[in-house]
C-alpha cells in the first residue's frame, strides 16, 4: 500500500532511438552520464532517482524536451567543446546555469547546474 504523504517520483523516461550505438557514445561518452545497464535492443542512463531507458525503434522528438542535472555545466561544457560540438556557452539565470542541445536523434535537452540554495 502506497503512503498517504508520499510523492509522485518520476520512474523512467523512454525514448526511442535511430542507432543504439551511436545514442550510448553520446549519452556515455559525449555527456559523460552513467550508463548502467545495457539489454538487447536498450540501454538506460541512470539519473539518480529515475532512468532514461533508450530503445532502438523510430526516434519521435517533435515534442520531448528533457531537462538532466549535472554536478558542473561549465566543466561539461568545456568537455563538449573539445569534442568539437557546437554549442552556445552556458546561460545564468539564477535558477541554474543552463546550455541547450540536441542529441543525435533531434531530442532537445536542457542541460543545467542548479542554482545552489541559501538559508
């Protein structure tokens, strides 16, 4: 039986993608995000407390806009520079530090650092 109090968390993303390979070097290697499983046909991006599973199928990212925490944008943004990826440098907004990107297969991904909180 589920608690009265507890919140929705967010289990899983799944995203359907062109070429597997090609997905895992960007998510794994690109992005530098832990993979933690591999399957056939699958593989999943562990994000703490939910999963982006990514499926070999017909990529579908008219609509999807996936926001991902990192430890440090400013540092991956250096890293997606040397890899040679055209990206805008990170925006300040107060909130966070975001930068803006498309994977291999056209979904949109905000990347960001929260701000850190006062108090």
């Amino acid at each position: 039986m589920t608690h009265p109090n507890a919140q929705p968390v967010l289990q899983f993303v799944w995203l359907e993608v062109a070429d597997l390979t090609r997905s895992q070097a960007f998510y794994g290697e690109t992005l530098a995000l832990p993979v933690s499983e591999s399957g056939a046909g699958f593989i999943v991006v562990d994000l703490g407390e939910s999963a982006l599973y990514l499926a070999a199928g017909q990529p579908r990212p008219a609509s999807m806009y996936l926001a991902i925490a990192v430890p440090d944008i400013d540092l991956l943004y250096q890293q997606l520079l040397e890899q040679g990826l055209d990206v805008l440098s990170p925006v300040d907004e107060g909130w966070a530090r975001y930068l803006e990107l498309n994977d291999p297969d056209g979904y949109r991904l905000l990347l960001l650092t929260p701000a850190e909180e006062t108090g």
